[in-house]
C-alpha cells in the first residue's frame, strides 16, 4: 500500500483479504497499529450494530443505538462503526509513540513483525545494537516518526443488494443495501482507504460512485477513499475499469483472486488459471492504464474538473491460495505484484481475526476431505464450506425434524421470486417448504427427486452464520435464537493445522519461519489446476450428451491445457521444478481422460 499523504511505501507487503462478515470484522482493531491492511465486510449492518455495542463499553464511551426504525439506520450504523474503528486504532498508534521501547510492548511488536529487509527495521535492529546513548534516543524518536498503520479497508459484496421501502411500501432511493452500505463508507472519516467491490458489477452502485465527490482525487495520486476491483481475469478488469473511468471514477487496483483456489464464494473463470492471467497483467499494466486516463480525462473535462497529465497509480496485487514464503515472493518479483493477500491461513491467528473456539478447532483439524466447492449459498453461486461446524449440525437436525430452511432474520439474501410476489432467501423455511412441494408433485425419478431435494436442502443462512463467531467471541446476541457458526475457508486450510500468533504468521510470510515444515503441500499453482481439474469433472458428468455443454467442457479443457503449457514455460523459475513439472503431466494426462483433448 501507498500512504497517500507522503506517498512512501506501506511497511508490509501483504494484506488480509476480507472474509466472511465476521471474521474481519474488526481485524483494524487488531493489527492495523502494526501497519498491517485488513478488509472488512460493511454489508451485514446488524452484525455492525453489535460490535458498536461492543467497542463503545470497550472505549468506556456511552453506546447509543442506531435503531432499524430510524431513517438512514443501514448507512448511519456503517459510518459510525468505521468511525469509532478508526478512532481506536488512531488512539492506539497515538500510545504506541508515547510508549517506551520495552520489550514486548506494541511498540518492539510494530518493529518485530516487519520484513527483514525494510529500512525501518534495519533501524530497529541498529538501535538495539548501538551502545552510543545520543544515537540510541536520535533512533528512537527517527523510528516513531516512520509508524505507519495499516489500511483501514471496506469490502462490498455488490450482488448483495436488496431493494428496500419505506413505510409506505415505495422503493427508497439509493436505499439498496449495497448502495446504502458505500454511502456509509463514503460519509465516514476514514483517509488513506479503499473499498473493494467483489462478485462483478452493479450498474447502480457505480452510478452512486459518481454521484458522490469522496472518490475524488485531491492531487495526482493521492485521494482520501479509492476504488479498488476484485476481478479474476484481465478482461474484467478491464471493462469494469473502463465504464468507471468514463463516470471519472479512477480505479487504484485491480485485486486479482483465483478463481477457485479461494474462501468463500468461488467465481471459476472458463479455465484460465492464475499463471496466465497474472502474465497479461503483467504485459498489459501500461496499456491499461493509458486505456483507462484516456477515458478518465475525458469524463473529468466534461464535467468541469480538475484533469491530471500523467495516469493515477494503479497497484496490481494477487490473492488466493497462497501459502509459502517462496510463492509470496515469486508473486511480487516476477509478476510485480504491489501485495499479496494471505486470508485463510489467518483464520487460525486469534490476533489478527475473529473466529470461535469450536470453529478454531475445526479449522485446525481440518483436511481435504472436510472442504468442499458447495451449492450451499442461497446466491447460486459455488460457495467453499467447511463440513461439521455448528451450522451444518443445526441445519441437519432442521431437516431431521422435518423443518427445514432458516428463519430469514436479515434478508439480505433475498432474492428469489418463484413462489412469491416479495422476494424469498432459497435458504429460508418457506422457500425450502414451497420447493420441496413442487418437487413432489413433479413426479420425477427417484434418483432426480433426490438430487434436486439435496440441493435445495443444501442452502443455508449466511447474514447470520458468517456473523455468529463475533456474536460468540464478544458474549453478545446478535439474532436471537440464532447463535451457529459457518465458516468458509479456501481449500489452502487443509495445510495449516495450528493455531498461530500473529509473529508466527508474520515470520511465515516472510520466510522466518516455516508453519508447513513436514507438510507435503503442492505447489499453489498445482492445487488451484487440481481445482479446475475436478470442477470440469463435475461438468462433464452434468454434460451428459448435451452437445452444447460439450463444447463448453471442451474449450474449458483446452484453455486448462494453454495454462500448463504456460506453466512449463515458466517451470524453471519455480521451486521444485522437477516435481512441478511432473504434477503438471499428470494434470494433463486428467485432462486428456475426461474430455479427449490434446495440447495439439
């Protein structure tokens, strides 16, 4: 990250990805004073309300509550949660340069858990070595005046995005709820941020962008709140970038996630893997960003303001599946990456994230065998889950009783009109009730009837189970009744099998340490095509004999194969490239045998 007010570089060179809604939640609070960037998820206003509840007794400040029958309760609840989050970590860097270099305090830990090679860390170590007392206290006040925090940034899911109405039953204007949540984040105080829009675009929370003036740079590259886009290939990238360049919304990065190798909801692109699409980025930043200041003056001229001779910065960072210091690296040198993401490897350090003791264990004990790429999401979209956690249990026993489906407290995910005039959550009783009954009345074969009942079974409540581990960590209530925990790690889980502090996970990522010593663990570009691979198994046992899924399967199958070819072409520059190479030729030969393709 760039710190905007003097445009040096942020001390690390990793951030934390959002994940879930709770588990990042308040992840600033904890590791933003170390200068480390963490994301947190603004869409589940509730959860939001409870941990202002929360950390206003924390503060010793009076909490007064946005109740859900005030107007403007979504986007009020979501400024001020990131207000009073920014105000914490404010105070505690504030204490962190009044304080004393006593070993063990937060102020030796800033220094600690910086990379080895960081000028501010050199100085640490020289400060600690000098017997000159003059130097020592010159040192000392030089490295005070370089603490930095981490970023203090927001994420927005933008296809959840419920319409909501008035008293009166009429739509309120830009009152969806992801429209509400950005107003929220764009009225809050928070400088040197970004929001990151994930799951594609949505035509009226970039038309907001352009309504309001806090995305607006100050000078050339510096701007208080930026944009960022996850996509998971470059020509996403590029079309998103370009419709918001011309709104003269400038995009400041590009967050690249693996399609598969991920957490939580999985958008698998037409088998283009990481390797390839981190190389057109890699060949096409330039071009890219003359496309998109090309567009961005253009809709600045026309709207009367300030233009800027030179492209913004624009920052390329990568997440999804990593999990070694030598992947981390080859990331940044050889596809420039400005940062890269390490999320599911942090839901086992209570320091930086928020995850119950019984999901901790779970998340410890977990193997490949607990992970799967489900239907479980009542978005319809794959959706990575963790088996055996306290939400699977409730929804089993639901279903036992004969009741299945979630009461739908938050709606949030209400989207379904197939039974109802009023949109239904397809997790919810009375959507799972009403399906199951047109099901029957079908009369399909018995082994359809079975497939189809499974998968409307599978859905499950979201808003409240990705809330519940801060619900449970901090003994408050956030739905009553309602206190199960589902969590949904990336597959990279099944790797890490304890639970770390937070110079443990540091020292990892930089190469201090080794958390995987012992663990037999391919390559990250191996398992996302182990991922692609089973994902087109699955699709061609769906294909059946439709000759138009064939061809889908087909040329999803040869653009698996391009990506390996790509990958050898590079092998020389992986670790292990002996066995790489042979990993690859058996990703090949499971190519070869499910759809009859050659590389040829």
């Amino acid at each position: 990250y760039m710190n905007t007010e003097t445009m040096t570089p942020s001390p690390h060179s990793f951030h934390i990805p959002v994940m879930g809604l709770a588990f990042t939640v308040d992840s600033p609070v904890k590791v933003a004073r170390f200068g480390i960037s963490s994301v947190m998820s603004i869409i589940e206003d509730r959860l939001l309300e409870m941990m202002r509840n929360h950390y206003y007794s924390v503060l010793g400040e009076p909490y007064r509550p946005i109740k859900s029958d005030e107007p403007e309760y979504r986007a009020r609840r979501i400024t001020d949660y990131l207000n009073l989050v920014n105000r914490i970590v404010e105070r505690q860097v504030a204490s962190m340069k009044a304080s004393d270099f006593t070993p063990g305090s937060d102020l030796v830990r800033y220094f600690e858990l910086l990379p080895d090679d960081n000028e501010a860390r050199q100085q640490y170590e020289r400060m600690l070595q000098t017997d000159n007392e003059l130097e020592k206290h010159f040192l000392q006040r030089l490295l005070k005046k370089q603490l930095m925090p981490g970023c203090l940034d927001v994420n927005i899911m933008t296809k959840v995005d419920k319409n909501n109405s008035d008293a009166n039953g009429n739509p309120i204007e830009d009152g969806s709820d992801a429209v509400a949540a950005l107003r929220g984040y764009a009225n809050s105080d928070l400088k040197n941020s970004s929001v990151i829009f994930s799951a594609g675009m949505n035509p009226r929370v970039f038309n907001y962008l352009e309504k309001t003036t806090a995305f607006e740079a100050r000078a050339w590259g510096l701007f208080d709140k930026k944009v960022v886009i996850k996509v998971s290939d470059y020509r996403s990238a590029l079309i998103q970038g370009k419709l918001l360049a011309k709104k003269g919304i400038w995009v400041s990065e590009f967050r690249i996630e693996s399609g598969l190798n991920c957490g939580g909801h999985a958008f698998a692109t037409d088998g283009y893997l990481l390797g390839p699409i981190l190389e057109e980025f890699k060949t096409k930043r330039v071009e890219l960003s003359e496309t998109l200041h090309g567009l961005y003056q253009t809709a600045l001229e026309n709207k009367g303001k300030k233009t800027f001779k030179q492209p913004h910065p624009i920052r390329i960072t990568v997440q999804g599946g990593i999990g070694t210091n030598e992947e981390d690296a080859f990331l940044r040198q050889y596809y420039q990456a400005d940062s890269t993401g390490w999320g599911t490897p942090f839901l086992l350090c209570p320091e930086a994230t928020t995850v119950d003791h019984e999901t901790l264990g779970l998340l410890a004990a977990a193997d490949q065998s607990q992970l799967v790429l489900s239907k479980n999401s009542p978005l319809g979209i794959r959706f990575h889950y963790l088996k055996g956690t306290s939400s699977a249990k409730e929804k089993l026993n639901r279903i036992m009783a004969g009741k299945p489906g979630s009461p739908c407290t938050e709606k949030h995910l209400a989207t379904n009109t197939e039974f109802t005039s009023e949109p239904i959550c397809t997790a919810s009783h009375k959507y799972q009730r009403l399906k199951i009954e047109q099901l029957k009345a079908l009369n399909l074969p018995g082994d359809e009837y079975e497939r189809q009942v499974e998968e409307v079974l599978a859905k499950e409540c979201l808003c409240v189970g990705l809330s519940n581990a801060a619900s449970i960590n901090y003994g408050k209530t956030m739905v009553d009744n309602l206190h199960s925990v589902t969590i949904c790690p990336g597959p990279n889980i099944a790797y890490f099998n304890k639970v770390v502090t937070l110079k443990e996970m540091t020292d990892h990522i930089y190469g201090r340490v080794n958390l995987l010593e012992g663990v037999h663990r391919p390559h990250m570009f191996i398992n996302e095509l182990t991922l692609y691979i089973n994902y087109l198994r699955e699709q061609v046992e769906l294909a059946g004999h439709d000759e138009k899924k064939v061809t889908a399967n087909a040329k999803f199958a040869a653009n698996l194969l391009e990506g390996i070819a790509y990958y050898r072409s590079i092998s020389d520059q992986i670790e292990h490239t002996s066995v790489f190479l042979h990993e690859l030729q058996e990703g090949e030969a499971a190519i070869d045998r499910l759809v009859g393709v050659s590389a040829d």
